[in-house]
C-alpha cells in the first residue's frame, strides 16, 4: 500500500507538514518495506489553487492513503472521490505518523478541515481581512 505523508523535508525522520496544498514535500512511503519516493511540492510557492495542484500531484502517485494536518476545500473532494483514505495527524517525524496510522490512532479527516484561501489564512498564520 502507498500512504502519501505530507513533510518538511525529505526522508522519513523529517516533520510531518500540517498544510497539504502549500506542503514542502510528499513522502510516498510503502507501508510494508518503508521504502519511499520523497517528491517536492510543485504548487509548495503556486500563487494560487495549490490544493488542487498538489491533489493532482498526490493522485499520479497511485497513493491509498494520504496523512496531513488540514486538507482545504478544493483538495478534499478531489482526493476523496478516488477513494483514498484521508487522516489527521499535524506533528511528529513521518516515520511516527506511518506507526500511528498503522496501529489505529490516527482519526479521519471526513470533510475539509481547512478554510483553503478562501477562509484568509496565510501560512505564516496572520490573517487577511477580504473587503
């Protein structure tokens, strides 16, 4: 199986990236050798629709699996509608999130739990007030 770990760097002990669209890499790990592909993030500085760039990135991968912190609302149905199961996890190195996936802990993410850019939120987390 292909689980799809958004991160801040390349290999397996690197952070887990809590933003899926504006992620600097995805680690496509097989869950049974842990072998993995780290793959950067085209759409990691695209001006716009990064969430759907990146689910269209994630997607050509062959991913079942994709563990991140926040999915926004262009990227979620995209990746749902292909059946790839979505999870929750924000901190830790990828390798802990892979093990937390593995023995259960991890929760679904059912829906978008992001505002993408629509909701005003800039990475840096000031927030931009739309007139």
């Amino acid at each position: 199986m292909k689980i799809c770990v958004t991160a801040t760097a390349e290999g397996l002990e690197s952070s887990v990236d809590p933003h899926f669209g504006r992620c600097v890499y995805f680690l496509i790990v097989d869950d049974g050798s842990m072998d993995f592909e780290s793959v950067p993030n085209e759409s990691f500085s695209a001006s716009g629709g990064a969430g759907i760039q990146a689910a269209q990135q994630v997607l050509n991968k062959g991913i079942d699996v994709l563990i991140t912190g926040s999915l926004g609302p262009n990227a979620f149905p995209l990746i749902s509608s292909e059946n790839i199961e979505i999870y929750e996890c924000a901190t830790g190195s990828v390798s802990e999130a892979i093990a937390s996936y593995k023995n259960g802990s991890l929760g679904r993410i059912e829906a978008s739990n992001s505002p993408g850019k629509q909701g005003g939120k800039q990475r840096n987390g000031s927030s931009q007030k739309n007139n």
